[in-house]
C-alpha cells in the first residue's frame, strides 16, 4: 500500500523523502477506477491508518471521473467528485452523482462537473486539463487551509458554483454548513 511506502521512505534517513513528507495532512486521489478505489480508501476509519504508521491523517480525498465500484455512504472524510460532462465511459450522471455523491451524506462532498472534458482529460498535461486548477484548490483548501482555496468552495457564495469552466456544481448539506 502506498501509505506505508511513503511512512517508510519518510522515516529511512537514506531516502530523499526522509523527513519531507507531512504524513499529518494526506489527500487520497485516484481516476476513474482509481476514483472508485479512492472512495473505498477514504472510508476507511482514522484508527486503520494509525495501523499503518501512527503519524498517518487522511485529511480528504478526490475521486476524478470514479468508476462505479464505490458507495458514497461509507465516507470518513471531506471528498470532491470531479467528473467531465463529455466523458462517455464514466457518464456524470450516472454512479458518480447516484449512488457516491448524493450517498455522501456525513461529510462534506462536492460534484463538479467540467464543460468539454472527457474520460482521458485528467491524463492530459496541466495546461489541457481543465481539472487540475479544481484539484489544487481542493487540496490547498483541505490540506492547507488556505483562505483563499476555501473561497473556491465553502460560504454563501462559494466560486466554484458559477465557475464557467463548469456544466454545474454541487455540494451536500454537509458542505453547505461549513463557514465560509
């Protein structure tokens, strides 16, 4: 598993992530059927990570055009669905908004769905994936808390919602709690 790979190479003083890793503020991301495997890694309880290493917090997860071996009901942790509204393989419509995100009730969750991005998009390079700005705010805001991430998506009038870049926007009543 990767989290104990990293938890490792963190704590081994002959590798060059030793003592660079944050194992305090982790995110979980995958696509497509790695956003499916995400969800299931983001439900796991706090206490299962802490198996692992004891330093270990998964802080969020974003599950990117996930495929559909994965129930949103099951979340421990804040996750943000990004999925393409041309995307014919993992239809936005379909499992990511049914049975993950709209299940997603005891955290805060978010579907956001991108204009003109297709299943492949995520894999393109940053400067053709319209996603990836979406994801570094995600990250910045959950892992950071930086103010300005957090602008993008909590409060009142939370960007994201009228982003052009977007066929539409949605977070859970969890979310839509939180103070901007």
């Amino acid at each position: 598993m990767a989290a104990s790979a990293v938890a490792r190479a963190d704590s081994d003083r002959g590798s060059a992530l030793h003592d660079r890793v944050d194992l305090g503020r982790i995110a979980i991301a995958g696509h497509s059927a790695g956003g499916a495997a995400t969800q299931q890694a983001a439900s796991l309880p706090a206490n299962v990570w802490r198996l692992i290493d004891p330093r270990i917090s998964v802080r969020s997860a974003a599950a990117v055009e996930p495929g559909p071996v994965a129930i949103g009901a099951t979340l421990t942790v804040p996750t943000l669905y990004l999925t393409g509204y041309n995307d014919v393989v993992v239809p936005h419509y379909l499992w990511a908004r049914w049975t993950q995100y709209e299940l997603a009730g005891r955290v805060p969750a978010y579907l956001l769905c991108a204009n003109g991005v297709g299943h492949f998009t995520p894999v393109d390079d940053p400067a053709h994936n319209p996603l990836a700005p979406i994801l570094l705010s995600w990250f910045d805001h959950t892992l950071k808390q930086d103010p300005d991430a957090g602008a993008e998506l909590v409060g009142p009038g939370w960007g994201l919602r009228d982003d052009p870049a977007l066929a539409y926007g949605l977070r859970n009543r969890v979310a839509a709690g939180l103070p901007g």
